[in-house]
C-alpha cells in the first residue's frame, strides 16, 4: 500500500506543479490583452476625437471659462456642421434656457421631438426637457400637457415633481394633493408637511367664503396628515373667533407653544384680542410677559409692551424691555428700551432720548424682517411659502437679529 501511496501523493505534486506553470502563463497572456485593449480604446478615441469639429471643442472651453454667451455660438456651429449630436442639442437647449432665451431652446427641442429615428429614452428626454422651456417661459398649459405625456420612464418622476410646481403656481391645491400622493408612490420623499400646507390653503379660501364648517374639514385633514402643522392650529383657532368662540380659539392658539415655541409671534395679538373679548386682557398680558421671559424674541416683546403699557402703566413696560434687553441685547430691542424710558424721563432727557432712538430707528428699519433658511430670501413679511424658492414653512417666525443682518 506504501508504494501505491507514493505514487499517488508524486501524481498530485506533478499536477499541481503542472497547474502553477499555467497560472505563470496565463498572467503575462491576460497582460498582453489588456494592453492591446487600452491602445485599441485609446485609438477609438483619438479617431473619434479627431472627427469632432474644432468648434465643440472651442464650445467646451468656453464653458469651462464660464463664457455662456460664446459657448452657445460655438455649439451652433457645430450644431449645423453635424445635426445628428443628440447630446449636443440637449446641451445647446439648456444654455439657451438658463439664459433666459426660452424661444430658442423650445425649437432646439421641438426640432429634436420631430426626428423619426429618435428612440424612445432620448425622446422622452427631449419631452422633458420642452416641458421645461414651456414652464420657464410662463405656458404653464403646454408645459402641464407635456408633463403629463411622460407618465412612465426615466423622467416620470421629475414630471410629476414639475407638475407639482405647476399645480402650486395654479393655486390648485386639489391638483396638489392628488400629485404629492402620486409622487409618494412613486418612491418620492414624504411630502406630509407640504399636502398639510394645501389643506390649509383650502381653509383658508373657505374662512374667506364664510365657510367655516369646509375649512373645520379642510384643517382635520391637514392635520392627519402632518399631526404637527402650526398652521392648521392656528387657522382652527382664526375660524373658531371668526364663529363667535374666543375661549375656543384660546385654546387652539395655546397648543402652539407645545407644537413649536418659535411660532408663538403668530399668535401673540390674537391672543390678546380673544381675551380682550373674554374681558380678561390682565390674563392675556400675564401670559404675554411670561413667553416674553421664556422664549426671547422682538416679536413678542414688541406686542407684549403695547399692552402691557396699556394695561399697567410706563414702568412696569420699562421694567420687561430693560429685562429683555439684559437677557438679549440687540438694535431692536434697544429702540424699545429708549422709548420706555422717553416715556418717563423729563426734559431735557427726553429730547436726548428721542435723538438717540430716532437714530437707532433709522439704523434698523431698512433691514428686512424674515430671512428662508432655505435660499436667503428676505422679505418684511411672514410668509408659509417662500416668493423666492416656493418651498413650505422655510421662514423661520421671527425678525432676523438687526446685529446679524448687518455682519
């Protein structure tokens, strides 16, 4: 059995021995290969490239240079040498829409659009591309039928998503809905917030019909949809005083402060009327004072001093701007101090005062009030969708710190 055994562990070794003389072999071969690969791929390459005019070339660096302008000539030079570039007309239809010359890139993709031979992937590209023409320039009707032709396919997402911006422009909130759900089961993001915000739309344009119960319904659902919607509680509470009901609206109003303090500016002169109506102001300007020393903002101070120096006299007004000005101090909130103390102070402190606050008031009243978080947009106003970006809930309730604007 010994020798048997020999033989057999010497006819493994011969074989493995065989084996490693291959895999030597085989290294070197696949080497070669890939090396007549690569110059064959770099010699498609420089032959392709040699058969490109000088003109896209010319095109590319001036988009390098950040020189739009000379790009868009060079391409449609190109453009007109070879008219069979797909991907160049797409390139020369961008150029034009980012400049603004909407006209122009509607033809180049209309042009694209009407070539028989255009498959199917580039085709609906070049849908998609003219349905953004159509929506830059304003054709907010062809734009929504040319979306909605693309309802399968790579860009049927990116469809939706634009006939979502077309439908808000509308004020089509039902519209909005409908599509924000499509977009969500289509794999889209949750857009919870924003169908909260087109049910508030809804409200608000039935409170304004004098149609509270179709805005009661219009909040319930804005509210099942996004449990934490700060508008939808404080639109409840606007229908309810609407209706006669004070304490009610009280009570929508005060849930704010659990949802998200910084939203409290909102409501603080409602507040007060309310309770003005409930001929209770002591308590609204009790509940003022304490936010006011919870959650610093101008925006509180500015209303909780009006009524607190209505209610209780020039000193204790004095007494909750100084506290507020120890706590925070900025531009704003020092006008507010000057003018509690001009309301005491004799001449010719008065005067004096008056001087300085009128300069401070020079200083701020330029500076714009509310700032989106999420492109810059500023404005004096509050709005729940930014003019500048359309995108919802962006503002953040309260005036940017006259301090920091001006950094």
């Amino acid at each position: 059995m010994r020798p048997r055994r020999m033989a057999f562990v010497s006819a493994l070794l011969i074989t493995r021995m065989d084996l490693d003389f291959w895999w030597l072999l085989v290294i070197p071969v696949a080497f070669a290969f890939g090396w007549m690969a690569a110059r064959y791929d770099l010699k498609t390459l420089l032959s392709e490239s040699a058969n490109l005019p000088r003109s896209y070339f010319r095109g590319l660096n001036f988009l390098l240079n950040e020189q739009p302008d000379q790009a868009i000539d060079a391409f449609i030079e190109v453009v007109k040498l070879d008219p069979e570039t797909i991907e160049l007309h797409f390139a020369l239809g961008n150029l034009f829409r980012r400049r603004g010359e909407t006209d122009r890139a509607i033809r180049v993709h209309q042009n694209l659009l009407s070539r028989a031979d255009l498959p199917v992937k580039e085709r609906d590209h070049a849908a998609y591309e003219l349905g953004q023409d159509f929506l830059k320039a304003g054709l907010l009707d062809r734009a929504e039928e040319t979306f909605r032709s693309l309802e399968a396919g790579e860009h049927a997402l990116g469809a939706q998503r634009a006939l979502l911006t077309i439908y808000e422009i509308e004020k089509d909130w039902l519209k909005s809905i409908d599509t924000a759900r499509h977009l969500e089961t289509m794999g889209a993001e949750s857009l919870d917030k924003e169908i909260a915000q087109f049910h508030c739309e809804l409200a608000q344009e039935a409170l304004q019909q004098k149609n509270p119960d179709e805005a009661r319904r219009q909040l319930h659902l804005a509210l099942k949809a996004y449990a934490q919607s700060v508008r939808a509680t404080i639109l409840f509470g606007d229908v309810d005083m609407a209706g006669g009901d004070p304490q009610a609206a009280i009570e929508h109003w005060l849930k704010v402060e659990e949802q998200n303090s910084s939203y409290l500016p909102l409501v603080a002169e409602k507040l007060m009327k309310a309770y003005d109506a409930l001929g209770r102001p002591q308590d609204g300007a009790d509940l003022l004072t304490s936010w006011v020393d919870r959650y610093p903002s101008n925006d509180l101070l500015d209303v909780a001093y009006q009524h607190v120096a209505a209610l209780r006299g020039q000193d204790a007004a004095h007494a909750l701007a100084r506290s507020q000005m120890q706590k925070s101090p900025n531009l704003a909130g020092m006008t507010r101090l000057l003018e509690a103390q001009q309301a005491v102070a004799e001449e010719p402190r008065r005067s004096e005062l008056e001087l300085m606050r009128t300069l401070i008031k020079q200083r701020t009243k330029n500076l714009p009030r509310y700032t989106c978080q999420n492109c810059g947009f500023r404005a004096r106003l509050f709005y729940w969708q930014c003019p500048g970006c359309s995108g919802w809930e962006t503002y953040a309730p309260r005036r940017v710190e006259p301090i920091t604007a001006s950094s």
